[in-house]
C-alpha cells in the first residue's frame, strides 16, 4: 500500500487530494511542524535524508518532491485519469504546468515569507517581489479566461500540483486582483475528493 507521509499544513496535502481523486488505497503517516520554529519534526529524517515532506513510500520505493510523487502517482495509479494522453499538444501544457507550479510560481511566494520574518520585513525587497508576485498570479488568473481548468478545461493532476500556489497567496499577499484564481479555490473546496482529503489529513490553515 502507498504511504503518505504527511506534515500538517504543507504540500503534501495535494498528495492527499490527488489519491482521493483516484480512488487509490493509501496510508497516512502524520507529522507536526515544531509549534516555535514551523520547521518539520526530525522523524521525517529518517524517512528521507532531506526531512522534508511530502514523501511517498511504495514498496522499497521512496518518492520525495510533490510533482515527482503526484506523476508517479498518476503514471502508476491512474489509469489514464487526470492526465492527457502522451504525445498531445494538451500533454505538453500539462508538464509545463506541473513544472511552473515549483519551478517558478513558488520563489516570489517563498521570498514573501522568508522576508516578512527579518526586522525590517525586507522593506527594499517587496516592490520587485511584489511585481513578481503579479506577474505570475496575472499570467495564471489570465489562463483561467475561458475555462475552469488549467489543461484543456479539464481537471488533471496539473490543477492539484498548482493549486497551492492561490491557496499560500491568500495568506502571505492577496488574491484579490485575480478572480478566476479565486473560483479555481472555490471549485476545488467543493469537491467531495478535496474535502476527503482534509479530512484524513487534518486541519489545513492553506485551505477549507
């Protein structure tokens, strides 16, 4: 059986979401971030040398990284489910998304957080930070346009890997600018799989 090991209030909780999207059988191991530094307890240290998570276990397999676990996931427990299929122009878009996601939508996002905790918030940083920040969620907001979905206005494991970038925003800048990033939040709280997921995972302050 898969194991999820999980640490509240991470990414990990897309892993979560992804499998009960699909139906897969899977076991939970939960993690509590230190309550003074935030930080992942050192458990995780002995499920992978990096301590960090999500990590998926499979048999003697060990997966750390969210989009690395949710293609391993969709490649050997989809069966075809939330994935264009291979050789498409939809297939393209889709790993483009499944990249951007932590390749490049997470780093303004990580420097809002790690700034907002010096003295001084990093005063000089936050104009180009913040016209980062608009950049990206812009370019997202604006792929919404015309469909609910980022691939082909169909739901795949691209959505889920992307989803934590609007879910963060609210909490570190705003969302406020970007409506259709907002209804990609409320279609996603509406489904049943998404409200599964919280529930095995436990409370999620990213996200009702």
């Amino acid at each position: 059986m898969l194991i999820v090991h999980h640490l509240n209030n991470s990414r990990s909780q897309r892993v979560l979401w992804l499998l009960e999207e699909l139906g897969v059988d899977y076991e939970v191991r939960n993690y509590q971030r230190d309550a003074e530094t935030n930080l992942a307890p050192p458990e995780l240290l002995d499920i992978h040398p990096l301590g960090k998570s999500p990590v998926l276990s499979d048999g003697d397999t060990t997966i750390i990284e969210s989009g690395a676990i949710i293609d391993y996931i969709v490649r050997h427990y989809g069966e075809g489910r939330l994935a264009p299929p291979t050789g498409t122009a939809a297939y393209e878009e889709y790993l483009q998304w499944m990249h951007y996601a932590e390749g490049s939508a997470m780093l303004p996002l990580m420097l809002k957080m790690y700034t907002s905790r010096l003295p001084d918030k990093g005063e000089a940083l936050q104009p180009r930070i913040n016209a980062e920040l608009d950049n990206h969620l812009g370019f997202m907001n604006h792929a919404l346009d015309d469909r609910h979905w980022f691939v082909a206005d169909s739901m795949t494991a691209a959505d889920i890997q992307l989803s934590f970038i609007p879910q963060i925003t609210q909490l570190l800048y705003t969302l406020d600018p970007f409506p259709n990033l907002q209804d990609f939040l409320e279609r996603i709280h509406e489904r049943e799989a998404y409200k599964r997921a919280i529930a095995r995972g436990g409370p999620y302050a990213f996200g009702s």
